[in-house]
C-alpha cells in the first residue's frame, strides 16, 4: 500500500514540470506596466565594463542606442563604433542626459569587463552616455534574436556579424534600425532627439 | 479499493510511457564534418557528443507545456516572443483543434521551442549539432554524397502538409533519430547566425559591406541544393517568426 502511495507520488511528480517563472512585470514597481514589445520583458543578467551587474530594466526610462560588436574586432566594428560615436556627437545638448549609448558584446567569452573598460578607456567612451554590456552566451544569443542581428563566430578570434544600430524608446520599444556601415546617420539621430524630447 | 488504485497506477503508467516515448532522446557520438553552409572555412566542425530528442515535439506535448506555463498561450505571448501566427491552427488556449495529437506542433516561434526545451532541462540544438544528425541516412553517419538521400530530401521539399503527419513516420536514421527530414523543418539554438547574399534584408551588391568578416558563403558541395534551402530558410527568419511547416526537437549536453 506504501508503495502504491510513493509510486503514485513519484508519477505525479514527473509529470510536473516547469512552472512559468515569475512574471517579470510584477517585480517592477514602476507606474507603467512593460508593455509586450518591450525589451524589458527579457529577464537577463548582464555586466557592464566596471563589472557590475545590472538588469536592463533598470535602464527604462532612458532612450537607448544600441549596436552589437566585439572588441577583437578588426573590420566593421571601429567603423560601427566611429557611427556610434558621430552619431553621439550630434545629440541636443539639452536631451542628452536622457539617452544611453550601449555597446553590446557578442564575444563575451574574450570581452571580460577588463576588455570592455580597456575598449571604453582606448575610445574615450568610459563616461555617460557610454555603457558596455556583456552576459551569457545564451542571453547574448538570445538579445540578438531581439534586435534580428545575426553572428557566428567564424575562428577563435573573428565573428561574421550585421550591423545594425538599434534605437529603442523609454519603454524599451524598438522604434528604428540603421542597417550597414558608414551609411548616413541623420535619420537615427532624428528619432533619438525626438524620442529623448518627449522625457520630462 | 485496492482496485482503482491499481487503475490509476496503470493509467499513469500508461501517460508516462506516451511522453517517455515521446520524448526519448538518443546519444549522438562526437564527430567532425564540414557542414555545406555557413562556414567560411573548409575546416571541419567537431561536434561534441551531445543528445538529441528521437522525434520532434508533437501538439500533445506542447499542450502540456502551455498548461503549465500559461504565459506561452497563443492570447498571452507577449508580442516580443511571438508573432501573430503563434500557433495559428490551434483553437484556442489550450486545444489544437482537428490538429493531429501525435503531429508536429507548429507555428512556434523560436522563443518558445527555447522556453520549452528549457523546462525539459534540455535546450534547442545547435545547427551544426542539427545538420550533423540530418546528414545521415539508415546506415551511414554521412550521407550526403549520396543521390538517393538528396533526392529524398528534396522531394520532400515539394510535399505538401506533410505536417499533418504523425512523428516517426519517416525513416529511422543511422543514430536512431527520425524525421530530421521528411516532416517539419525544425528551429536551432542559432539560427540566426546564418550569412548568405540575400540574407539581409537589404540585399545590394554592397551587400559585403553589412558583416564584419566579409562575404561568407563558400558551398563546399553545391550539388547539396537540399542543404542550402534549409540554411536560406534559416537565414531568412527572424526569433518572432511562426510558420505552419517549422517546429522543432530539443538537446541536451548531459544524459536526462
């Protein structure tokens, strides 16, 4: 009859599985809900170039720019960096505090925080609106999937990857994507001062 | 009594032995092949060993994956994860309707094959992992040199609905993994890591200029036309993205 009782709860218990995590949206206490096309939604753990980790949730409210690039990188990325940094050039004065410029590693196997913060310091970019972020192969492949970058590693020390620039609103909303490299910056820096007007 | 528990213990046994065999996964040994596309080098790829679910996951099984985690139902996805053909034949929430039971669940997005390979403890299998299981026939690890089994292949590729059809009805291959071709094209860990001309969604002669590593399509057989339709297909969804023909088969690095 024991048996019979444990057995029981033994099959009951397989056929349990997985339970959904816990909402992320209800840990946030902030007055609007995420929305469902927000980035926020994303539960990942990310690091930034001081080693520090952060949520990405905790960047609502900003405007965020955002590119995907390692920092080993040879070919497109210094140009992708150098539209990054033009385009960071020609934010309104008055608005800038509310955008961030993030760079995000696909390689963060070699990028530790160490190289992120060597690649701050070497590119004058370690100060606001600069942030590096790095995570998990797993989250990095799965941010990707977000912004529809695509990436492989191609050898020990060179990644194939798009280049895209991606903006996203308050909310964490992708609101525009500047597609290639040394293409002209006036259409993303337009949506990004527009965006970041509207933040009281 | 005695009796119904007896009845009960039999009918649990009998729903353990639908998913056990559902979801049996198989060792695959390590090995090394130059995968057709996606590389751009002509180095072989090792795989480390790794296993691989036999079959690919059914609209049963997924029905009970979303009643445990309602948050992947086709009203509630959150629009980041899905688009709005999210299991578009199914009825409602929690019923596939007409569909077949014992069928391939389709109209997934990768983000929710990820979530449910990952209650399963398992994962999504990467796609050199994937293609080196697909490039074997009945007895051969490597097959594709083979015309009969690309001409099985592609014409399959001009079978319609073959997506109604019940799992395991393909033939079984050297590593005792069915249906890698034959029934639904399947989502890998990172599809998205695809590059051929025509990848982008801007597809200009300058089409060099959008990846860091240059142009990267080097066929290393283009006889394998039945390859390189799968690895377009890949390079042209996105994670968000559900069709009607597209599900999917989990992995696993550790023995479950």
């Amino acid at each position: 009859m024991k048996i019979i009782i444990i057995a029981i709860s033994i099959l009951a218990f397989s056929l349990q599985g997985c339970k959904d995590s816990k909402d992320s949206t209800a840990i946030v206490t902030q007055d609007k809900p995420i929305s469902d096309l927000s980035i926020y939604n994303l539960p990942s753990q990310w690091t930034n170039q001081d080693g520090k980790n952060i949520e990405l949730k905790s960047l609502k409210g900003n405007v965020l720019v955002m590119v995907m690039i390692y920092t080993t990188c040879k070919a497109a990325c210094p140009r992708l960096v150098a539209d990054m940094r033009n385009i960071e050039s020609r934010l309104n004065k008055n608005n800038k505090k509310n955008v961030k410029l993030i760079l995000v590693s696909i390689d963060p196997e070699t990028d530790t925080p160490e190289k992120l913060k060597a690649f701050a310091i070497a590119n004058k970019m370690e100060n606001d609106p600069w942030l590096f972020l790095r995570s998990t192969e797993e989250n990095t492949r799965e941010f990707a999937a977000v912004l529809a970058v695509n990436y492989k590693k191609i050898s020990p020390v060179e990644f194939s990857h798009s280049n895209i620039i991606s903006v996203f609103n308050p909310d964490g909303e992708l609101i525009y994507q500047q597609e290639g490299l040394g293409v002209n910056n006036d259409k993303t820096v337009d949506r990004i001062n527009m965006e970041a007007e509207k933040i009281k | 009594m005695q009796k119904s528990f007896f009845i009960i213990i039999l009918f649990l046994a009998h729903i353990g032995m639908i998913r056990a065999q559902e979801s049996k996964m198989v060792p695959i040994k390590e090995g090394s092949f130059v995968p057709l596309y996606g590389a751009t080098v002509k180095n072989p790829i090792v795989v480390k060993p790794f296993f691989i679910d036999v079959y690919p996951v059914t609209n049963r099984e997924f029905l009970s994956f979303l009643k445990k985690n309602p948050s992947y139902n086709k009203s509630k996805i959150k629009a980041i994860y899905a688009d709005k053909s999210y299991l578009s034949y199914w009825k409602t929430d929690f019923d596939f309707g007409s569909a077949n039971p014992k069928a391939p669940v389709t109209n997934v997005s990768w983000f929710a094959a990820r979530k449910y390979c990952e209650c399963q403890e398992k994962r999504l299998p990467t796609m050199d992992e994937w293609e080196y299981v697909a490039m074997a026939d009945e007895k051969k690890i490597d097959a594709r040199t083979k015309s009969e089994f690309n001409k099985y292949i592609l014409s399959w590729y001009e079978k319609s609905k073959t997506y109604e059809n019940s799992i395991g009805g393909t033939f079984k291959n050297y590593w005792g993994v069915y249906d890698m071709h034959g029934l639904v094209w399947e989502w890998t860990a990172d599809f998205n890591s695809i590059f051929l001309s025509g990848e982008s969604r801007k597809d200009k002669s300058e089409d060099k200029n959008l990846f860091c590593g240059g142009a990267s399509v080097n066929a290393t057989d283009l006889m394998d036309y039945a390859a390189f339709m799968r690895y377009a297909f890949r390079g042209s969804l996105k994670a968000q993205y559900s069709t009607r023909n597209l599900g999917f088969r989990c992995a696993s690095t550790k023995k479950q």
